[in-house]
C-alpha cells in the first residue's frame, strides 16, 4: 500500500498547490523553467494519468501482466475528470478520492491474479505424425492454488501445423485440474519441437491478465502418409482393395507354390476353385498362389526445382514420397526387396535395397526430412550411381516433373540406356493448371492465347511419352493425387506379367 498512499500524496500535493492565490502563477514558472508555454498547462491532466499508469505498467511489463481494456477505462477516467481541474478548484477533491479508489481497486484486482508456480501443464501426443493427417494432442492443466481461475489455454504449435480448436478457454477451481483435446494437421516434413505451453489467466474482476508460460518439450517427427499403410493392410485381409483405386490384376500364367484359401470373387480365374473347401464351407473358395520374390525395385526420386510445385497443399515431392512409400510396402508384402535413391544437383541419399519389414523403416527415415532443392536436377549424376550400386536386374522407378526440352532430353536419354539391364518405368507428374487452361470454355482474349500455349505444351508432352516408349521404357503420365494408386497397378501388372 505504500505505492497507493504515495500517488495520494502527489495529488494532495497538486491539489494544494492549485488551490492557492498563486497556484497558477507557479505553475506557469514550473513550465516556464521547462522551456513550456503557458498553454502547456493543459498538459496537468495526462500528467495525473501517467503518475496513476506508469509504475503499474511497468510491473506489468516486468511480470507479464497486462491491463485489459476495462482497466484501461478505468485509468482514463481519472484523466478526463481532472480536465475540470483548469475550470473550478472544487473538483480537485472529487479527482483525489476517484484517484484513490481506483488505484486502491486494481490493486487488490491484481492481487488475485495467481504466481506462475501455481500452474503446471503436461503434454500427451504421439512423437511421429503423417503428413496432412489429423493426429490428436491431449493438455493437462493444474492449478494448485486455492482461487478460482479463468484460463485460456494455446499450444506451442509451428505455423506449418494447423489445430482445431487453436485455442480454450476453461475454468479451474481450486487445486483442481482440467483436461483437453485438440487436433494438429501438419502440412510440412521433418522433426519439429514444440517447447512450451501457454497460459493466459485473468484477474477476479477480469482487470487484469497475466501471460504465463510453462515449459513442455515435444518432439515431433512428421513423416509421409503412413495412414495409409494401416489402410492398404485392412483392405487387403478383407478384399477391398478398390476402395483405394488399387484394382485386382488377371495373371498371365501362374505360379505355383500354394499360398492360402481365400472367398471367390468376381475377378477370379473359376479354375482355381477348390471344390472340396467348397462344399466344406458352403462357400465358394479359390486357392491362391504365391508370386515369384526375392526381384528388386529402386526408385529414383527427382528433389530439385521441378518438384518444389503444390497440389492440395502439398509438394510434388510430397506426392512422390506418399506414392514410393505405399508401393514399397506392397512390394515389401509380396517379398520383394526395395531401395531408394534421392537426388537433386547431386546424389542426396541412398537405401540399398532389401527385404523385410525393418526395411520400411529405413525407408521413412531417409525420406521424412527430405525437401525439394531451388536447384537443376543432375540426371547424369543419378544414373552414374545406380550403374556403380545397383548391378542386378531391377524395376527402375524414375519420378519427375519435365517442362522443357533439355530435361525432357536427359530422362528419355539415360532410361533408354538401361533398357535390357533394368526394366525402367518412368513416371511424369502432371501440372492442373496446364490442363485448365487447355480445356477452357472460353475461348476469347486471353484465354485463347493461354489455350493455345496450354495444348502446344500437352502436345510436346505427348510426344516425349511416345519417344519413351519406342525407346522400351514404361511411361506414365498421371495427376500427382492419383500417383498412388495408379504406381501400385503398375506395379502389380508388371509382376502379373511377369516383366522382372
């Protein structure tokens, strides 16, 4: 209390030497002696205001804590009472008493707010997420204090996560805690820590607000869709694959070491029906059989500028990852061994090919921090290396995105040279906006020309599509969201055919 009955004493002090004869007289010396006008009188009012704000805004700054916008009413009510002051004398005292119970008011409102060791937080999350799938973040607020508190609650989130909700409000009792949920959608690989969690607390009054915030360490891994692993995994045990776009392929031939019994379906060979199951189950069985294994797929993931464009918030490279991951994992399943070589300007990574579930590991570990690169993509360097690491027989899968002559050149150049060693398929990412354009009602203006340049552009396309298929390389031409499961039909026509 000794900083309210100081400000008491500077506004009895003012207040008196207002009130006598030459109350005014000396206060223009005082203003003259400062190098101000008369007129500056004027100037007493914000003077009174700034003895009754500054040293709780100062306290404010120091412990961060912040007047609302009530307090601030409250602290110009003082101001604009006390313009009265150059008027009559008989409302200094009415200034003197307002002053008084105003301060004597916010000071006991922001005695009530609590100290920043009465309030604790836990965080409970998982520490590896997929990219643009939701994934849920539980907080865990205690207040050990014994007032009752309102508090609104927001995460240490990354901009390139979005939550919902972003932010709580809640009310805590005392020496209770209080529990919530939210949901955080990243839209970026990588590792991100989240450090802290943050508190706001208002005042009993609600004059007053305090920031708190309280140390808790997160580690996040985001990595490519991995959702849709567990979703291939229960389609699959249930047949229900195209539900993903992922059609059943008919053999050519068959092979025939015995795998297991499984229901009949429409796209069944009827000559694998085993009565005896049959007529046992009273359904209708076919055996299936094993494809050959033990074959080798490596994929060469362009990282350089061509892949830096979006496509429903993501990067192509995005894309690529979710693509490359979902096919490893089928080919994993079927016995197959999987590599991985990225590269821009020059060779990035690279996963040697095997087998096994622990494969898909390294997989996801090589690709989750991996970004496109403001770069020319090296395709010399690429292939250089696969010549050097990979010496038998693989399916080759080049994904890239070509909108120029020179490397449109380079790709149909070094997978040409590896037809007969390798079985390569090379995969071009489309642009929707050349599409567009081309496909355009209105043909007028502008957009004719856009059309124009648009079908010029498809047509050259077209045309390297072809090259690369007189030249013995498999080509696919595809939207980036449709990369999915379109590479896995691929894949699993080529082993149908037998190719590798």
């Amino acid at each position: 209390m000794n900083y309210v009955t100081q400000l008491m004493q500077s506004d009895l002090a003012l207040t008196m030497l207002a009130q006598t004869s030459g109350g005014q007289n000396v206060m223009q010396r005082i203003f003259t002696s400062l190098g101000l006008g008369a007129e500056d009188l004027t100037a007493l009012p914000l003077l009174m205001f700034v003895l009754i704000a500054a040293p709780f805004l100062i306290y404010a700054y120091i412990w961060s804590v912040y007047p609302t916008r009530w307090a601030a009413c409250l602290f110009a009510l003082p101001l604009l009472i006390s313009i009265g002051v150059l008027m009559s004398s008989e409302v200094l005292t009415y200034v003197l008493v307002i002053d008084a119970a105003i301060l004597l008011f916010l000071a006991i409102d922001f005695r009530t707010l609590p100290r920043a060791k009465r309030l604790a937080a836990e965080r409970e999350t998982l520490r590896i997420a997929s990219l643009q799938k939701k994934h849920r973040v539980t907080l865990l607020i205690e207040n050990s204090g014994a007032r009752r508190l309102k508090v609104a609650i927001r995460d240490d989130l990354p901009q390139e996560f979005s939550a919902t909700p972003e932010e709580f409000q809640v009310e805590l009792g005392p020496r209770s805690r209080a529990t919530v949920h939210y949901e955080f959608e990243p839209n970026r690989r990588g590792a991100f820590t989240l450090n802290y969690v943050y508190l706001q607390v208002e005042s009993s009054f609600g004059f007053w607000r305090k920031f708190v915030r309280i140390p808790v360490e997160s580690v996040v891994k985001v990595y490519p869709d991995m959702k849709q692993l567990s979703e291939y995994a229960i389609l699959a045990r249930t047949n229900r694959l195209s539900l993903m776009g992922v059609r059943r392929t008919r053999k050519v031939g068959q092979d025939h070491d015995f795998e297991r019994l499984r229901d009949y379906t429409l796209d069944d060979n009827y000559k694998h029906i085993d009565w005896r199951s049959t007529a046992r189950r009273r359904r209708l069985t076919v055996r299936e059989f094993q494809s050959s294994q033990s074959q080798r797929i490596i994929f060469l993931i362009d990282c350089g500028r061509m892949m830096t464009n979006e496509v429903d918030g993501i990067s192509l490279l995005d894309h690529s990852l979710n693509a490359m991951l979902m096919m490893s994992y089928v080919a994993l399943r079927q016995g197959d061994s999987v590599g991985a070589i990225c590269f821009s300007n020059e060779v990035l990574s690279y996963v040697p090919p095997r087998s096994g579930s622990n494969q898909m590991n390294h997989l996801l570990h090589a690709s989750y921090d991996r970004f496109p690169q403001l770069v020319e993509s090296r395709y010399d360097s690429a292939f250089m290396y696969l010549r050097a690491h990979c010496q038998k027989r693989s399916l080759i899968v080049m994904i890239s995105n070509v909108i120029d002559e020179v490397n449109a050149h380079q790709v149909e150049q070094y997978l040409g040279t590896i037809v007969g060693r390798h079985l390569p398929l090379g995969i071009l990412l489309r642009d929707h906006r050349i599409f567009d354009a081309a496909d355009t009602e209105k043909l007028y203006g502008r957009s004719l020309f856009e059309a124009a340049a648009a079908a010029e552009i498809l047509t050259w396309r077209h045309q390297v599509l072809t090259d690369l298929a007189h030249r013995g390389v498999m080509a696919m031409d595809v939207f980036p969201e449709d990369l999915t499961a379109n590479l896995v039909n691929q894949y699993l026509e080529i082993k149908a055919r037998h190719l590798l």
